[in-house]
C-alpha cells in the first residue's frame, strides 16, 4: 500500500469568515465546523474543491510528487505535514510552491532525513510555526532569522545528531514566543537571544550547554525557562530580571549553587533542580513566596532548613536521595505537615 495524504476541509465561506475575523484578531472557534476526511489517496484529492483544503498531511512520496504538482491550487492552505524522506533539492521546490501562500502559517518535517535546515525556509514570509521532528540536523541556515512573523520554533532531532549551533540570527526573530531544542550537541545559547522581546518559553532539553549568557535577562516577558539534562555549572545573575517567570526547570546539570538574584523571581511557582550537586540547601529559595512546587532530590546536602515551611503556598517537596540522617527528615515531616514530601532511601544514618 503507498502512503496517506490525509486533509482536514471546511465549510470555504465559514472559513474566509473566520480568516478575516482573525485578521481583526477575533478569535473564531472553528472545531464544529471541520470535516475530516482521512485516509484520502492522491487520485481522490484531485476530485475536492481546491478551495477546501486547509491542512494536508502527507506520509508517502507519490503522494508527496501530487502535493508539489496540485500545490498551486491550493489557495487557503493553512498547515503542513511532512512525514517522507526528501532531499534539499525536493524542498527548494516545495518552499516555492509555498511562498506565496497567505494563510500558511504552519510546517512540520517529520523524519524526513534532512540533515540541514535550508536557507529557502526563509520564503515563508507567514510562516509561523516551524517543526522540525527527527532529522539527522547538523545545521540551521541563519536566514532562518529572516522569518519575521514566526512565533514558535521547534528542533527535536534524531537521536546522534550533530548540531551544534544555534545561529545568532535567532535574534531576528521579534515575533518569536516558543523556542524548543532538544536532543543536540549545542553549548551555548547565542547573546542575542535577548533580543526576542516576546520570547514566553525557552526549552532546551537533553544537549551540552555550560552556561546561559547574561542577555537571558533581557527575555522580560519569559513564563518558561526548561534546561533539563545539560552540562550548566552556573547561572548568570542577570535570570533575577526574568520577573514573569513562572516556571524553572534545571533538573540533571553541574549546578553547586545558585545567583543571589534567584530571590527576585517573585512570580515563580515551580522549581525543578533534581540531580545537580548542590551540597548546601540555597536559601535564596526561601524568598520565592509563590512557589508551590520544589524538586531538589537527587542532590548531595546534609541539612535543610525548616523555615521551608514558611513558603505558605508550597504544596510540593521532593527532597528525596540526598544525604540528610533521620532525624533532619523527621522535623522536616513534622514542621511541614501541609506540605506533600517525597522522602526514598539515600538515607545519612
């Protein structure tokens, strides 16, 4: 059996509605009105109004020649699916049939075994979110930069990869809310991150970066900041001036201590620094007032402090496989009765 090209279709008057709500920046729910049609082969797209087709999904290369043949047809296509090997060459030609496009707003590349992010990504001038899913990346082409209206960006490569480069012309992107990098060779966060004035979430999971660079804090609207499974041994004192953030995550890194300024992260509710080496408690953690949730398990400290239960909004403590005896765990239990502790082995006897 070949490939699916799969496509969602609407009512075409409902939909030209709702694009022209949205250019008022009206929000219209449009869940009711869709149709699905799954399952669809290639020989039975060409018989759908062209007007129809909204959001197209294609797992097979025949199906992938169709698309770039009907393509042009296609005058309110919105998102991309891509799930098929193809070359550089393949996707040149693709992003030409794309470029003029404008409601298309949304590409994924799903193992499609492109080892480069190409320089005519920069065609989609409306484009605005990227995916790029399982491919063996080495690099992204810094005319990425030149895609003024994307508002979310998305690497997760296979397994292996060999990237280990985020071009500084990331900080082009004015528009950018979501970055996301995971499993990479990266080390360094570019400066001019602190560029991206609107950036709310920063995800840069399972790579190699040492350190942050200070213009992280210059990301004033960030709600978001996740650096599991990295190689970080400080954090820069300038993550102080990240005053909406509510969520911070430096679980499995080199971490010993932490910047005086975390204290000034007045608005943060959950802290994650499982598996560091911390072997003194930070206590700038006491002035975090809002936090509800706190994982610091997997470290190498002694003594905690029972003022932890001052923090009148903390629900959630993980402080197990760390060095405490039993008797620290004791009064730590009785001091903090409202608060849910996760407590297993490692015990200090």
């Amino acid at each position: 059996m070949g490939g699916i090209l799969a496509l969602f279709s609407c009512n075409n008057q409902i939909k030209k509605q709702s694009l022209i709500d949205e250019k008022e920046k009206k929000v219209v729910a449009k869940q009711d009105t869709i149709k699905q049609f799954k399952r669809l082969r290639f020989y039975e797209l060409k018989g759908i109004d062209p007007k129809a087709v909204h959001i197209v999904k294609i797992y097979g290369q025949k199906e992938l020649n169709g698309f770039l043949e009907l393509c042009p047809t296609f005058p309110y296509l919105e998102e991309l699916s891509l799930n098929v090997e193809m070359t550089e060459d393949v996707f040149d030609t693709l992003m030409d049939k794309l470029k003029d496009k404008l409601y298309f707003k949304e590409l994924t590349i799903d193992r499609c075994s492109l080892k480069k992010i190409p320089s005519t990504i920069a065609k989609l001038q409306h484009l605005e979110v990227f995916t790029s899913f399982r491919n063996p990346l080495t690099e992204i082409s810094p005319e990425i930069g030149l895609m003024k209206n994307l508002r979310k960006l998305s690497l997760d490569p296979v397994i292996g990869n060999e990237l280990k480069v985020i071009p500084s012309e990331i900080g082009q992107l004015e528009n950018l809310e979501t970055f996301i990098l995971s499993r990479s060779k990266v080390e360094i966060l570019p400066a001019e991150i602190g560029n991206c004035k609107n950036l709310l979430q920063i995800t840069i999971n399972n790579s190699q970066l040492k350190s942050l660079p200070p213009e992280i804090g210059l990301c004033s609207q960030l709600r978001s900041l996740t650096l599991a499974f990295n190689e970080i041994e400080s954090l820069p004192p300038e993550i102080g001036s990240l005053a909406e953030l509510r969520g911070l995550s430096l679980a499995i890194n080199e971490l010993s201590e932490l910047p005086i300024s975390i204290k000034n992260l007045k608005k943060l509710v959950s802290l994650d620094l499982t598996g560091n080496k911390f072997s003194v408690f930070p206590k700038e953690i006491l002035s975090l007032n809002q936090l509800s949730g706190l994982s610091i398990d997997q470290n190498e400290f002694k003594i905690f402090p029972v003022e932890i239960g001052d923090l009148i909004n903390l629900k959630h403590l993980r402080v197990d496989r760390n060095l405490m005896d039993k008797h620290t765990i004791e009064v730590l239990k009785t001091k903090n009765r409202g608060v849910s502790i996760n407590l297993i082995d490692r015990i200090n006897k």
